[in-house]
C-alpha cells in the first residue's frame, strides 16, 4: 500500500509537455484512423510510401475539402475526415521531426 505525506514532493516535469491539455475522444478518433489503415494497408505502411510527402499533403487537402464541402463522415472508414486529416498532418510531422 503506498502512503502519501503532506510534504512537498519533486517531480521535475516543468520543461515537459503537458499531456492533459490532449482530447479523449480527439486521439481515439485519430487512433482509430491508424487503426484502418494497419488493417488496410499493414502497420507503419505509410512510411513507404512514395512521394510519401506531397500524397499525404494531396489526401489531407482531399479530407479537409470533403468536410468543408458538409460531409462529415469518411464513406471508406466510417470515421470522420478530420481524424483522417490529422493522421495525414501527423504522417508529414513525422517525417519532419
């Protein structure tokens, strides 16, 4: 069993990001789109993909056109465009980190 005290603890976190700030449902959505694609395409599939930039730049547009123009949900997935979105942004920051 652990015990906790009233005096003040270290915890040297102060330069980190601070994951509390991430939405539930938002990076359930988005794990759900990466989810669909291993399934689709096979794990870490994206990665060898190529002109693996301007496709996935070309499919981000294509998700936020599609929800821009009222269709909300992906035909193909069943999942929303914007979580579609953000894997694609996440693939291209990726490779840019």
């Amino acid at each position: 069993m652990t015990t906790f005290s009233s005096k003040q603890g270290r915890k040297d976190d102060s330069d980190k990001a601070d994951m509390t700030y991430l939405n539930y449902q938002i990076m359930i959505s988005y794990c759900k789109v990466l989810e669909h694609g291993a399934k689709k395409y096979g794990r870490d599939n994206y990665k060898k993909v190529d002109d693996y930039e301007r496709r996935y730049l070309a499919a981000l547009v294509r998700h936020a056109l599609q929800r821009i123009s009222g269709e909300v949900i992906d035909k193909d997935s069943g999942l929303p465009h914007m979580a579609h979105a953000m894997a694609n942004c996440g693939f291209i920051l990726e490779k840019d980190l």
